[in-house]
C-alpha cells in the first residue's frame, strides 16, 4: 500500500478489506437461527434416511452364508471370518461352483489368497456380508459386473443437480439479501467511503462460496460415512468413485459464476421487497437448465451441448462424467470455458453493482447502473458535466490501489 | 488539516442543487451546516465523501484533493442511517473499526471505550435493532468515530436524540475537536448549533447565503435588540424620535438600536434609560441576543 497511515495504524489492505467481508458474511450466517435451523432439518433427512436405509439393510441380511476356497489358506481365513466353507481344487472349480444353476448352491463367494491379500470372486455381486466378515478388507473380483447401474446413476446425477439448484439458490438469495441490507440501511454509505467496493463484492462471493462448499461438504461427509454404514454403500462408493472430484469442482465452479450476478440482483433492488423481482432471473438461468440436463435422460447431444455451456455445464457434466460419457479432456474443456466465463461474469457484474450500489430511489435498472459504474475508477472528481443527471454516480472505490 | 470546499455545482436532471458552495472547515473547529429540507446540505456532505460526485469545483484535503484513499481516513455518519440490525453493537463498531485497517483488539478497545463515552456500554452486546432509535444512532456516531478520522463529517447526529444523550454526543465531538479534528455537522436543531459551533454555514435553495462565526452573522445583521421593562406602561416610547420600537406591551417594550458597540448606539441607549429614569421605576433593560433561529429566517428569507 502506498497510502498514507491514519492515527489508529495502517490504512486497510484490499485483502484485508475482502477478508474481513467474508468473514463477517459467515459469522452472520452461522449465527442465523432460522439458517442454522433449516440446515438442521435437512442434515435430520438425511440421517433419518440412512437409518431407515440400514435398518432395512439389517433385515435383509442373513449370516455370512458359504463361500468356496481355493487352498488351506484362503480355507482357514474364511473359517476364522465365521463363514462356512466348501473347499474347491483351483480357480476354475471355484468359479464353476459360482456359476452352477443348483437351487441348492448356498456358494456366495470364492475365496483367494493372493500375495498375502484375500480377493473375493463373485458373479454380478458380493454380498456385504461376506465382504464385511474379513477384518482386512478384501479384493473383490466380479465375473460378470453388472452393467452401470443406470437407474442408480440417474438418481444420483439428478439428485446432484437438485443439491446444487439448492445450496446455489439458498447462497445466492444471502448473497443477494446482504446486499440489498447493506443498501436499504444506507450502511453501504459508509462502507464505500471506507473499502473498496470490489473488495466488499469479492468478500460476499467468498464468504457465501466457503458457506456453500461448506455445507455440501458436511452433507456429502455424512451421506458417505452413512452408506459405508449400511449394505448399500459399497455400490453408491463405487458409482460414485473418482467422479466425485469432478461433482465438487463443478459445484465450486458453478456456484462462484453466479455469486456475482445474485450480488448484482441485490444491489439493482431498493428494498428487500424488490429482491423476488430483481432475482427471477436468476432463478430462471439455474431452473432452465436444471430441468433441460433433467428431461434428457440419456447421454445425447442436447446433453453433450450443455455440457459445455457455463451454465448448465454444473447440471450436465456431472451426470456425463457419472455414466462414463466423457473423454478425459472434456471436462477439462468444459471447466476451461467456465473459468473464462467467471472472469467475464465478475468484471461486468463488479461494474454493474458498483453504479447500482448507490442508486437509493427504489429499484435501479442495469443500463443506468451499467454506466454508473464506469465513472468510478480512474474519474476525476468534479470534471465531468453530468449529462443524464440521475443521482447514480458513485465514485467507485475500485481505483484505490 | 483543513477541508476545503470550493465552488462546488451539482445538479440532478438539470435542476441545479447545489451552485457554487465554497467553504472551510478548519482544525479544531465545529462547523454547524444550516439550511432548509432540500437546500443541499445532504448533497454536499455527499460530494464530500465522493459518494457524490461534484458537476464542477474542487474538494481539497490540506491542499490536495480528495481521493479514496484520504476519503478512508474521514469519519462519515449519512443522513439516513442504519447498521447491521442482527449485529451485535459492539461488533460492528469494531468492524468498522477492522475495515479502516485498525487490528482486532485495537477496534475490540476503541469499541468498548467509544461506546462508553456514548453511554452505551450496558448494551454492547446487544442486537441494533433490539435497541431503541435514540441508542441505535449513539452506535451510529461510535462507528463514524472508531478509526479516530481526522475529519468528522455528520449529517443530523443529534436527529432523533434525548437531551442526555445530545450532551454525550456533544462531549465527544468535543473531545474530538480539542484534538484538532474538524468537524462538520448538519442540524436543524438551531439552539444546539448556536451551543456547540464555532462556524456556521447556511445554505438556502443550493446557494450559500451566510457563513461565519455566530457573532459575525449577528454583527451582519447590523443592530441588535433590547428589552426595556418599566414600573408602568411603557406605550411612551413610541413617541421618542428616530427609536424603533419593534413591539410594546403593556409594561415591556422591544426596541432595536444600532450596533452596541457603534457610539451612536451608546448616545441613544443613554438617553433612552435616562428619560425612562425620570419617568419612573426601570426594571430591566439588556440586549436579546438574536437567536440563530432569526439569523437564519433572515438569511434564507
């Protein structure tokens, strides 16, 4: 900083400013009863539904039942996991015994033991039971895996994509609602004159973004630790396996792209009222494509096209990444256009909620807020004739530094 | 450390606003601002802050102008006023504090003692909005002063003020001002601006009309007032050549002088008490300051 210190100290840093705007968005957050109470009801859902879900999974489950084992090892550590054993001469005997349409063929698995490490054969499935008798838990071979679970996969690329419809409208509407506090309290007055107005635009996109990624995380924590609990599991683990990676850094990726535009639907109300109004938008850009990438049930091109575009990008790459319909570097090229998207997204909406901010009559429209903003940075004060004479002009803090 | 405003122009759709304000507010000094709803004074403090931008004219800060960065070091209370409801009293003092660049337990300081001073230390960790309007804006001033500015500027900080609370409010601007911190401040409470000013500026229809000590506007006036009570009916005194008598009743007449520091104002108010005298009982004869209520009618008038 090359600005002067004050009395009290230094002059306050641009990331010092935005830091303390995230925080503050947060600490409010955390502390909001009714927030903390809706979280509560949906993190109650979901253990209720687990529970549910095991409980199920335990009336199904019988002992661990009979398994085949190929050699006096695999034989003894399969005895020690307390299932019965049927002893097979090799491999091909083994896989014989699983295949055979005997009614009163009990074999579940075949046992192995391969460098010290026990793998399980099966045909289309092992059942948990088995799996879980091990101490070590062992490699599981299938003969005949079953085809992706496309029923599964549907229901869980749909349910990211209500997860994500959700969290962004619930962030997306604070973002949206802090701003629009800041300006009917006037408070914003003050904050213009003390930090610069990117500075307090970039906090509120950072701290409902931590908010947000937050509270996915804590869900999907529980949601993975619950069905590793119930027989389940193991199948949603593997459907899911590397993808989720990918899932996060969309949800991340998409979310930041709109932060900004619900800061701007904030600052272009007057009143909270005005927010249903300035936000339909918004609402419109995450339904239309939600419900799109949701009707289009199998990999096609409509879903291909969406997969590309910013915006539906969140919706469709993920269920294309979940079902295998992606080359490696598409979702690369995918995220490689979102990352420009957001660049471009923030510097217009900076600039637009920079000349909305300080429109105080009632609702602002984009073009005069548009305008507005661009006389902030590098405008000399008091040499410009005001030509449309609308009390928007804002000497945007955006200059500093 | 001085503020200066030189003519400044401002319109909003081509009515003009403000035309050529120029003034200054120097260190140490509390400049009261005066004028009519809707004579500009919101506007100016406005362009002060650069939330405005001026049409024309300069804002210079100790010579230079005023940018962000010398902007940062203004403590600014805006005419409509409000802090984050759900927030904690003290919290958003020492936020604002935080923002001005100041460390967490030196705002968490500050807060606690500006608070006290403000006399809303049993409330510091209350919600805004659970207290009442009065204490919602003693906050209001803790947060403008936090960052110790070296320039006060304050739209209506008494609005809406108990007299307890004005005299605390008053105490710290001060306080402030002892330090050499100028403070402007807008009022339309005329008695409190005659209490606590140095300067006054009145500003009518966007144009500045006085400005000055209050004495210097009292002096512009050119004559002052006078009192005479009597033992009896004073109605005599209309009779007396070249006095003007702005009012008689009954015993007590309101009579205008010259200067009292003009000689001919001495000679005249000499013969007046002498005749008053000699005609019987004189119980009271002083000067009516005028109050800065009538300086300003006249003013703007």
């Amino acid at each position: 900083m090359t600005t002067p210190t004050n009395e009290t100290g230094t002059t306050q840093t641009w990331v010092g400013a935005t830091t303390l705007v995230a925080r503050r968005e947060v600490h409010t957050k955390v502390r909001d009863k009714a927030y903390l109470a809706g979280f509560g009801v949906m993190l109650a859902i979901l253990v209720a539904s687990l529970v549910v879900n095991a409980i199920l999974a335990a009336r199904d489950d019988g002992s661990g039942g009979t398994v085949a084992a190929v050699g006096q090892r695999a034989a003894s550590m399969a005895t020690q996991a307390g299932l019965s054993v049927q002893r097979v001469p090799d491999h091909a005997a083994g896989v014989a015994l699983l295949r055979s349409d005997d009614d009163s063929n009990q074999v579940k698995a075949l046992v192995e033991v391969a460098h010290g490490r026990v793998q399980l054969t099966g045909t289309s499935d092992v059942d948990d039971s088995v799996q879980k008798a091990f101490t070590a838990t062992p490699r599981v071979h299938l003969l005949d895996p079953p085809p992706a679970n496309e029923g599964a996969l549907l229901a869980l690329g749909i349910g990211f994509g209500v997860v994500f419809f959700m969290v962004s409208v619930t962030f997306g509407m604070s973002i949206a609602q802090s701003v629009v506090e800041e300006k009917e309290t006037r408070i914003v007055e003050i904050l213009v004159a003390s930090i610069p107005v990117r500075a307090l635009l970039a906090g509120k996109v950072i701290g409902n973004t931590v908010l947000a990624i937050g509270q996915v995380v804590v869900l999907a924590a529980l949601a993975f630790i619950g069905t590793h609990l119930v027989a389940s599991g193991g199948v949603i683990a593997s459907l899911l396996g590397g993808s989720i990676v990918w899932l996060l850094v969309f949800f991340l990726l998409g979310f930041v792209l709109m932060a900004s535009m619900w800061a701007v639907a904030g600052a272009l109300a007057g009143r909270s009222e005005d927010l249903s109004s300035t936000t339909l938008p918004m609402q419109l850009v995450l339904m239309i494509p939600f419900f799109a990438s949701v009707y289009s049930q199998k990999p096609n091109t409509l879903m291909t096209v969406l997969s590309y575009i910013p915006f539906s990008s969140p919706f469709a790459m993920p269920r294309r990444i979940l079902v295998g319909d992606t080359a490696w570097w598409e979702p690369l090229a995918s995220i490689a256009l979102m990352l420009l998207a957001i660049a471009l997204v923030l510097s217009v909406c900076a600039r637009i909620y920079s000349g909305a901010l300080l429109q105080t009559t009632g609702k602002s429209n984009l073009a005069r807020a548009w305008s507005a903003g661009g006389d902030g940075p590098g405008r000399r004060p008091g040499r410009r004739r005001n030509t449309t004479g609308e009390p928007v002009e804002l000497q945007a803090a955006g200059s500093r530094r | 450390m001085v503020l200066q405003l030189d003519g400044i122009c401002r319109s909003f759709g081509g009515r003009p606003v403000l035309d050529h304000i120029s003034f200054q507010v120097r260190p140490g000094r509390i400049v009261g601002f005066v004028g009519a709803n809707g004579a500009g004074k919101t506007t100016t403090m406005r362009i002060i802050m650069r939330i405005l931008s001026a049409d024309d004219g300069a804002v210079t800060w100790n010579g230079s102008p005023v940018d962000d960065a010398t902007r940062t070091r203004f403590g600014y209370m805006p005419e409509e006023r409000g802090l984050y409801p759900k927030m904690p009293v003290v919290e958003q003092v020492r936020y604002f504090g935080e923002l001005h660049g100041m460390s967490a337990a030196q705002a968490t300081a500050v807060a606690g003692q500006l608070l006290e001073s403000v006399g809303l230390a049993e409330r510091a960790h209350d919600k805004l909005k659970d207290l009442s309007l009065g204490n919602q804006q003693r906050a209001q001033v803790a947060a403008a002063l936090v960052h110790a500015p070296e320039l006060l500027v304050l739209d209506e900080p008494f609005s809406g003020l108990d007299p307890l609370a004005v005299d605390a409010v008053i105490d710290v601007l001060r306080g402030r001002a002892r330090q050499g911190v100028p403070v402007l401040f807008s009022s339309h409470q005329l008695d409190l601006v005659e209490r606590l000013c140095d300067d006054i500026v009145i500003l009518s229809g966007g144009r500045m009309v006085a400005d000055g000590t209050v004495e210097e506007l009292r002096a512009r006036a050119g004559s002052s007032r006078y009192r005479l009570v009597l033992g009896g009916d004073a109605g005599w005194v209309r009779a007396i050549p070249q006095l003007s008598v702005l009012d008689v009743d009954g015993d007590t007449a309101t009579l205008e002088l010259p200067d009292e520091n003009s000689p001919s104002g001495a000679s005249q108010r000499r013969a007046l008490l002498e005749q008053a005298m000699q005609r019987g009982d004189v119980r009271e004869f002083s000067v009516i300051r005028t109050p800065l209520s009538e300086i300003f009618r006249e003013a703007v008038a």
